[in-house]
C-alpha cells in the first residue's frame, strides 16, 4: 500500500491582497477617508425628527406589547393557576 502524495495546489485561483485598503473602522483617524457622520449631514433636520419619532412608536408599540402580555400573564396566574 503506497501513501497518496500530498497535493497543496487545488487549481484554486487565489486573489491578490496587496492593493486592499483596511475597512475604515480598523484605520488609522488621520489617514481615514471615510466620514461616518457625513451621511446623516445630509439630511433635513425633518427628516431626521421624522426617522426618530418612528423609531420612537415602534419601540413604545413593542413596549406595550411586551407589557400587554405579562399583565395577562400575572392575572393568569392570579385567577387560573393559583387558585
């Protein structure tokens, strides 16, 4: 019985690295292009209250759904299963 030879090189075409910038957050700050608060410059300050207040109803809808279920739950326990 022959041991198979070991063969490193699967034809696999690997791509070249050199020429890659790191992503911006593991970059130096002074040598960084990119501007993270450049994006939310741009907006209209209406837009953004707006972008806001939905984020705000969502999490008070979410809130009350949460705090809907465990009232139920506690008058569950109170009147059904502990009595």
């Amino acid at each position: 019985m022959t041991k198979k030879p070991y063969i490193d090189d699967e034809g696999l075409q690997i791509a070249d690295m050199s020429r890659l910038k790191r992503p911006w957050p593991f970059a130096n700050s002074h040598h960084c292009e990119h501007n993270p608060s450049s994006k939310i410059n741009n907006k209209e300050p209406l837009d953004t209250r707006l972008i806001l207040w939905s984020a705000f109803k969502a999490s008070l809808l979410i809130g009350l759904l949460f705090s809907g279920i465990f009232f139920l739950f506690i008058l569950f326990c109170q009147f059904i299963w502990l009595k």
